[in-house]
C-alpha cells in the first residue's frame, strides 16, 4: 500500500478519504438503538477534491441557500480488494493544514474505467 499511496500522491490525489457507513444498532431488546458510524476502508484512501461546478442557489425553507458540486476521485481497487462505497455512503475528507477534516454526501458515483472512482458530492455542513 505505501508504495501505491506514493505513487497516487505524485498523481495529484493529495488528500486522504475514509468511506462512513450508517447502520442502525440492535438495543438488545429486540428493537433498533442509536445508528453507528463505520468505515468500510481498513486504511484512508488517497483522493482528490476539486469544486466541480460553480456556485448553485437553492431555495430551501424559505430561504435561498448555495451548494457547491465537488469532484472526489478515489481508488477503485486497493491490491486486489474493490473499495466498497455506495451512494448512501458519506464521504469523510481528513483535515489537511489549518482546513478541518469534512464530510461529503455523496450525489452519484461513476466508477472511471475500474481503476478510479469519481464521486459527485456536497459538503454535508452546507
């Protein structure tokens, strides 16, 4: 993995990406407890961010509000293992210098040619 991560910086994917996967926990009592957070990657994936489209307003309770488009390209296979996302998946970006780690909702996915993934996303914060 170091020497695939390496390589995959040099290429421009500079940040690191953990995939979050919501599930609902068993209370023990036959019902359904509070959701858990889990990665579906054992380690970060390497990734890049870039804002894919301009700036869009939305007119949301009652209030006109903006969303950025953003292009998250990740690995598709790490060694011989098919990274596992879905689009109900959150993508969580690690911090990186004085900018805090951010969670990305994932609009769609389009896997490039089976060698990377390319997600379109928003900040979940927004």
């Amino acid at each position: 993995m170091p020497q695939i991560f390496g390589a995959l910086q040099q290429s421009g994917l500079m940040d690191t990406l953990s995939i979050i996967r919501t599930t609902a926990a068993d209370d023990g009592a036959g019902g359904v407890g509070a959701p858990v957070e889990t990665a579906t990657n054992a380690t970060p994936l390497p990734c890049s961010v870039v804002p894919a489209s301009a700036f869009d307003e939305q007119f949301t309770g009652g209030r006109t509000t903006g969303k950025v488009e953003y292009k998250i390209t990740f690995p598709a296979v790490i060694g011989i293992v098919a990274v596992d996302v879905s689009p109900r998946d959150v993508l969580r970006v690690a911090a990186r210098g004085l900018e805090p780690e951010r969670d990305y909702e994932i609009g769609g996915l389009k896997r490039a040619s089976g060698v990377v993934i390319e997600a379109r996303a928003f900040l979940s914060d927004e």
